[in-house]
C-alpha cells in the first residue's frame, strides 16, 4: 500500500506540478495600481488579494505561485499571524486569487478567483513568517503556455547552496511612485552566514539572502509570498522578515525545496 501511495504521488508531482521583524505586506497605502501584472516571461506568478485584517486598514497584496490549475502556494504571513493562525478560523471571503490580469484594481472577473481553502504547512515552528500555505481555488484556472500556467517545484537536488543567485519574478512597492511595479531583471545570491549570526535562524526552514535589488542596483521592498526561482524551478518564497545587526542586514526566504513531500500530499489527499 504504501509503495501504490509514493507511485501516487510521484504521478501527481509528475503532471499536476509543471514540478526583531518586519513586515513586506504592503501595509502601506497604494494609491495608485495602473501597472501591469501580466509578466510573459513569468506565467507562473499569481497575486493573493487582502481585504481589510488583523492591523492592514485598507487593501493590499502579496505574492502567490501557481502550482496546479487549482492549487496556488505562498507565504502564511499574508493569510495568518503568530497569535491567529487556525485555518478554520479563516475568513476567505477576506481574500481572493488574481492572475492574468492587465491593471490593479480594475481586474476582470475571470482573473479574480474565490478561495476554496487554505493549507498551513506542518514545519515544526511556531513562528508563521517561517511557514508557507497551499490556497485551493474554487474553480480551476485556465492555463495556457502564453500567459498563465504552473511551474516546477524544486527537488531537494534543487536546493541553491550559498554564493549561488536565485531569481526574483512578481512585485515590488515603488515608493517613489506608491504603487506596485513588476520586478525585472532581480536576482539575488544566497548567504549562509546568517546561520552563524544568528543561532535562532533554522537551515532547514529558511534561506538567508542579500538585499534586494532591481536592475538598477536599487534596493526595492517585494511583495511577501514573491516566488524564488533557479534554473527554472520554484525553490523558495520571499518571507515577511528579515534579520539584522551592527553589520549585515539578511532577508529570509522560505525554504520550498524540503516541504515539496507536505505540497504533494495535501494535493493528493484534499483533491
């Protein structure tokens, strides 16, 4: 039995996955969303919609990473907090999907989807920043290879290592303008010294990483939940923190790569 159940799940990775604090939310009001968050060379990236909660007084967004057509992963730090974090205490109509559209927030219907539920991984953490969540939608998305379709998830041979760049794909909050601009030409290199520094950071959990930068050089503030990619594959999602002392200042990526077993699971035992 158990050996069908593994043949199970390698099939369903196979087909269904195209395989102190600070907060990135965006509690900052963004006045104005005319950018486009179609990005061609990134189909895989989805946006989580948040109506008014726990502290946000007014809309905002974080990052999603389509997986499957009804399954979408991001940061638990964009639905939860530490002191509210039971899934069934959710309210979803508080948040909603969006992708392939062409303007916030004058998006489409068929680009808004409704949440059906929301998984909380099972990592050994009581901290939510260090945790990710697989979001089910109602009704399965169109994909198409042009503008929406899933991407890879990382295997633990995937794992970037340090020195090694990873790819940013999503959104960032230009302040200059307030408003949220698609993230171009980011990339940015993993530092393991954190570990070192700071002994309450988990190797296993978490990624430590240099600052985030545009093309441009310029330090930029993305979305939590913004995907992390290397050599095409989803390795990582951007937290809601970072750590700092009196010489370096290390943001913290979720590790997506060891909880690829608890993404394939839930699908398998919730579809």
């Amino acid at each position: 039995m158990k050996f069908i159940f593994m043949v199970l799940l390698f099939a369903i990775n196979s087909l269904g996955f195209p395989s102190n604090f600070n907060d990135y939310g965006m509690k900052k009001r963004i006045r104005s969303m005319e950018k486009r968050i179609f990005l061609p060379e990134a189909p895989f990236v989805a946006v989580v919609e948040r109506h008014p909660l726990f502290s946000i007084p007014e809309k905002d967004y974080c990052g999603a990473t389509i997986i499957t057509e009804e399954w979408f992963l991001s940061s638990a730090a964009c639905f939860f907090t530490d002191k509210y974090h039971d899934p069934k205490n959710l309210t979803l109509e508080n948040f909603a999907i969006v992708t392939g559209a062409s303007e916030l927030p004058s998006v489409t219907k068929t680009s808004r989807h409704h949440i059906q539920e929301v998984h909380l991984s099972t990592k050994d953490t009581d901290s939510v920043s260090e945790k990710a969540v697989l979001i089910k939608v109602q009704t399965p998305i169109e994909v198409d290879d042009a503008t929406q379709k899933p991407i890879r998830i990382g295997m633990k041979k995937d794992k970037p290592k340090n020195a090694q760049l990873v790819n940013l794909y999503g959104f960032y909050l230009n302040e200059q303008e307030d408003q949220l601009t698609p993230l171009t030409a980011t990339d940015m290199s993993i530092d393991s010294s954190c570990y070192q520094r700071f002994s309450d950071i988990s190797k296993e959990d978490v990624f430590c990483s240099e600052d985030y930068k545009n093309g441009q050089g310029q330090s930029i503030r993305v979305l939590t939940g913004t995907s992390v990619v290397r050599n095409g594959k989803l390795v990582g999602l951007v937290s809601n923190m970072f750590y700092a002392d009196s010489v370096t200042k290390y943001y913290i990526i979720l590790n997506i790569v060891d909880v690829h077993n608890w993404i394939s699971s839930t699908i398998f035992q919730t579809s």
